[in-house]
C-alpha cells in the first residue's frame, strides 16, 4: 500500500516519497496534520488518510469496501465530496448498504439483493 512497493528493504522512503505522501494528503486536505499519529483521528478522518495513503500510488481504480462505516452524516458528506473529485482522474468502486446517500453521488449502481428462502 502506498508507496511501499517503490521502498528498498531497510531503507528509508525517499524524498520523491514523502513528496508523493504529502501530494496525497492535501488532495484529502489532511496535510495539517501529517505528523500525528493515525490513531488520534476521527473516523472520517482516518478514511480520508487511507484514501490518501492509496493515492499515493497513483490508481486508477480506487476499490472501497463500505468506506463510511462508524462515520458521522456530516463526515459522510465530505467524504462522498472527496470521491466525486477524486473520480474525475479515476474509476471508483464502492461496497456500501447506504444507498440513498450513495445514490446521491454516483453516475451507476449496481445492487445486489442476497436472500436464501426456505422451502418446507
């Protein structure tokens, strides 16, 4: 993740790496906050760091697995904002079971129903 695969074992990341790193936290407008520790952030704002620490290697697919899980309405909002920027430079596919927020947000849905039946 990141930009580990770029590292050379038992070196330190490089100047063009921390660059990249902080690149990506100001497109997730984390960048005042680079030296704190992950833990001491809100949930919205850990999201918003994971999608910067993915940004980093420059995708061009971002895949998010129910990414506003345990956040409030307000940092959902913002976080649906970020994607919509984000998805002009890529293609983003996301798991999530909010689908009136979600649908508010992006251009297709595809929704799965899963039910088993009983038969007697």
């Amino acid at each position: 993740m990141g930009r580990y695969g770029r590292a050379v074992i038992f070196r330190r990341y490089s100047t063009d790496d921390r660059d990249a790193a902080m690149r990506a936290l100001e497109i997730v407008d984390m960048e005042k906050c680079a030296d704190r520790e992950i833990g001491d952030f809100s949930g919205g704002e850990q999201q918003r760091i994971l999608v910067a620490r993915a940004l980093v290697s420059e995708p061009r697919l971002l895949l998010l697995d129910e990414p506003t899980a345990g956040i409030d309405v307000s940092q959902q909002t913002e976080f649906y904002e970020l994607l919509r920027r984000l998805n002009k430079d890529m293609a983003i596919v996301m798991v999530s079971h909010d689908i009136s927020a979600v649908s508010t947000y992006v251009e297709k849905i595809a929704c799965l129903n899963r039910s088993t039946a009983r038969r007697s």
